[in-house]
C-alpha cells in the first residue's frame, strides 16, 4: 500500500471513526494509550455466546489524529471477526502494528 492511500485511510477513520462510544453491558474494558503525550483510550468488548467471538466493541478516548484513526481501524477488524476474543486480549504493541501495517 503506498503511502498516500495510508494517509488517506488515517484520515478518513479520523473524520468518520467507526465502532466510537461506550456501553454499560462491556464483558471487558481495556483502557490503554500513552497519558505522557495525551494519548488515552479505553476498548470496550462483548462477548458472543460462545464466549469465543465477539459481540460488539467500541471505543472511546482522545488523542491524536493517528491513535484514534488507528483505534477505529483495529476495531474494524475486529468487528469483522477477523480476530476472537482470546485474540484481541492477547495481542501486543508489535502484533497491532502489523495489523494496521497491512
């Protein structure tokens, strides 16, 4: 992907995030980003029956352009079930930088 469709799809998971907001039902609450430089998320998850997949996530939190875009494009694969819950909870820095990396 070249660089300038990257910007692109930054910036129009900024302008238009997907999965943004909170719910009260959450069987999981992640909070997370870099407070040092007012970067601050929390990712809120549902569980499906199975206890496997995932329900529903959001997200919510303020920062800059690129960690709420990058927030809104990981929530994305997840809510296309690219990724279970065991998944999403054991990922780490370097796997979500592949995974935006795409």
């Amino acid at each position: 992907m070249d660089r300038q469709l990257q910007i692109q799809i930054l910036l129009d998971h900024y302008q238009k995030p997907r999965h943004r907001g909170a719910f009260d039902h959450a069987d999981v609450a992640m909070p997370g980003g870099n407070p040092g430089c007012g970067d601050v998320v929390t990712v809120y998850l549902k569980a499906a029956d199975d206890q496997e997949h995932i329900e529903e996530v959001t997200y919510e939190g303020e920062g800059c352009t690129i960690s709420m875009a990058a927030s809104s494009m990981l929530l994305e694969d997840v809510h296309r079930g690219d990724l279970t819950m065991d998944q999403v909870l054991e990922l780490d820095y370097h796997e979500m930088i592949d995974q935006l990396g795409r």
